[in-house]
C-alpha cells in the first residue's frame, strides 16, 4: 500500500543520487495521538482529534508535493503515535542514515522501523554508538556545511560530537534551555549557508552567540510566533512551509524574498510538532537548491 518507488543507486562505486528533486519522508497520522507526555506540549487530556489530524496531514503533504517536493512513505505502525514525525528518524547524510536512539522509551521502538525502511531503499544505516541519545534531524541541522547540533534535552553532546567525526564536518553544539523548545527544529531553522530563523531565548548565552558568529543572516521570531512553531518550517529552494498564525515571521520572509505557505496544524502542535517535524528530507538537510523550484 505504501511503495516507496525509489531505485537502487550506487554505480561503480561513485555515489549517484537516487533523486531527482527534492525527496520527503512523511508517515501517515492513523495511529497518531497523546498516549504519552514527554514533552510540556503533550497533555492525555487534551486528546487529538483523529480526522482533524489526518485533514491536516493530507493538507501539508498537498502543499509540499505543490511547492516542488516529492514524497515517500513510511508505513505508520499501532503503538507508535510519534512514528509521524518522521524528522526524528535519524539523520540523513548522502546514502547514509545515521540512527536515532532516543532519549524516551515511549519512542524507542520506532527505530528499528525506520532502520528496516531505509534499507529497504537502499540506504546504509549506522546505529548510534554506545549509551548517548541523539533524535535525528529533529536536533541535528546542516546550515551550509556546518551542522549545527542542540542538546542537553533530547540529544548528548558526545553523540554530535561522534557524528561529526563520522561525517568529518564542523559541529556547532547549541545547548537548549527551554523544555518547550526541547528539540533544535523547534527553535532554529537554516534558511540557506548563511542564513537562519531562531527563537533566541531557547538557547544558553554560548549557544546565541555561537549562532550569531556562524551565521551572517539571522531572523529572530517573537515569542507568541515561536510558540506558534514559526521556527518548525520547511525550506524548499525559496520556498518556506510553515503552520498558521506568524505573520511577522512571513513578512520577514518575503522582505528576504522568500515565498512562506502557510498551512494549519494545531493537531500536531498537541504533541509538540509541526510542520519540520513531520518531514525528513531524503536528499539531505543542506538547503539544496533545485532547478525549478525556485
Ligand atoms: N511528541 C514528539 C516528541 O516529544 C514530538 C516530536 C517532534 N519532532 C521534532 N522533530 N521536533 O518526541
């Protein structure tokens, strides 16, 4: 039911990308829910509504596959309500998926139906080493040929610190402080090699001045926007998705020339994640831009 459609890829030994645009993971919403509290967003209380989620869902992919992406599915799986949010599946580097391990039991069994998927279509997966958790590209973020890497909530530094020395590139590790903003995609969004969103307060003095020295162009958000997930966008080429209800960040955009859509999805704001987290970019994180989609 969920074929994936991608070809097996590597020629001659020379890495030859499998994709010809730009490639998102995304898992359908039919076991999604609040079974769980393990971030300040998620209250059992404050249940989801099952086909407002899935409205909402089908809304966002409609308008990545609109803006010029391509997506591929993973199957969702009962018992795993946050298997959605795919951006915590690992972090995808050329062929290479290097795993997640996570921080909470609740989630720890999605990582083998991520690795089991991603070879399935002909990725090498790594596990992460010994006892450190790491959560993906949900912490995990390239702004050029940096990565730029949040911990202390959900993610170890020494696993950044590895991954880096796996990849052999830069790591900029930025401490998170607020429990709200608990994973780096909730808080930083790079826009291209020199350019990013951010919610300042979420991070410790070292972290927001790490950021200010690696990278040129910063737009900070306001507070009532970054609660809105202003920061939890997908950057396509030129073009920004992103939940409803932060129009000054849009503003900042266009201003930059940018082109912001903005879709609904208060469902998954329940839960603690919106748009970026519910999308992994396959061909990589680098803000790759394609022909055509600009
Ligand atoms: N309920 C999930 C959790 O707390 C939400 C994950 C959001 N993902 C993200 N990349 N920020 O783990």
């Amino acid at each position: 039911m969920y074929s994936t459609g991608i070809p097996h890829f590597l020629r001659n030994g020379f890495f030859v990308s499998q994709f010809s645009a730009p490639t998102i993971l995304m898992c359908p919403p039919d076991f999604y829910g609040i079974e769980y509290e393990i971030n300040p967003w998620m209250s059992r209380s404050r249940a989801s509504d099952s086909k407002l989620a899935q409205q909402q869902w089908h809304a966002l992919r409609d308008l990545l596959e609109e803006v010029g992406a391509e997506i591929r599915l993973m199957p969702p799986a009962q018992g795993l309500p946050d298997l959605v949010f795919t951006a915590n599946a690992g972090l995808v580097w050329n062929n290479t998926v290097y795993l997640s391990q996570f921080r909470h039991e609740a989630r720890q069994g999605e990582t083998p139906l991520d690795e089991a998927w991603f070879q399935s279509v002909g990725f090498e997966t790594v596990p992460m080493t010994g006892a450190w958790s790491f959560e993906g590209a949900g912490d995990a973020l390239f702004c050029g040929q940096t990565l730029f890497a949040g911990y202390l909530i959900r993610s170890d530094a020494g696993a950044m610190q590895w991954l880096a020395g796996q990849i052999g590139c830069r790591v900029i590790p930025l401490q998170l402080l607020d429990e709200h903003y608990y994973h780096l995609d909730t808080c930083f969004c790079p826009l291209s090699a020199n350019e990013a969103i951010y919610y300042p307060p979420a991070f410790d003095d070292y972290a927001q001045a790490a950021i200010s020295a690696h990278v040129e162009n910063l737009i900070p958000v306001s507070e009532s926007e970054a609660a809105r997930f202003a920061c939890n966008a997908v950057v396509i080429g030129r073009k920004v998705v992103l939940n409803t209800g932060c129009p000054e960040l849009e503003r900042d955009l266009q201003d930059r020339g940018y082109e912001p859509h903005h879709t609904e999805l208060g469902e998954f704001i329940k839960a603690g994640g919106s748009a970026k987290c519910l999308t992994l970019r396959l061909d990589g994180e680098d803000a790759a831009i394609w022909p055509g989609v600009n």
